[in-house]
C-alpha cells in the first residue's frame, strides 16, 4: 500500500515540477507568477524526493 502511494505521489511529483518549469519558462521573470511557478517546481521537486524515498524504503524492506 505505501508502494503504490509513493508511485502516486511520484506521478504528481514529477507532472507538478514538469508543468511548472515549462511555465516559468513562458512568463517574464520578476512577476508574481514566476515566483509561485519556481515555489511550485520546488515543491514538485521536494515531493519527488519523498516518494523516492519512500519506494527506496518500501523495496529495502521486501
């Protein structure tokens, strides 16, 4: 059950970080806009390293 909640979390994660940087890379830098996408692709970022851990975790364990 964590295995498949981690896949998920990465599947957000990596969709997150992704959609993100591809639209920091369309608006100006200095806006408000560019400043909550680099926020976000962070936080995509930080979720894509919880969820691999916790599938790196899960697999040790098996």
């Amino acid at each position: 059950m964590v295995g498949l909640i981690a896949r998920l979390g990465l599947g957000f994660g990596v969709f997150l970080a992704l959609s993100a940087a591809l639209l920091l890379l369309f608006t100006p830098s200095g806006t408000a806009e560019s400043a909550v996408s680099a926020l976000t692709v962070g936080l995509g970022l930080l979720l894509i390293l919880i969820s691999i851990s916790a599938l790196y975790i899960e697999r040790k364990r098996r």
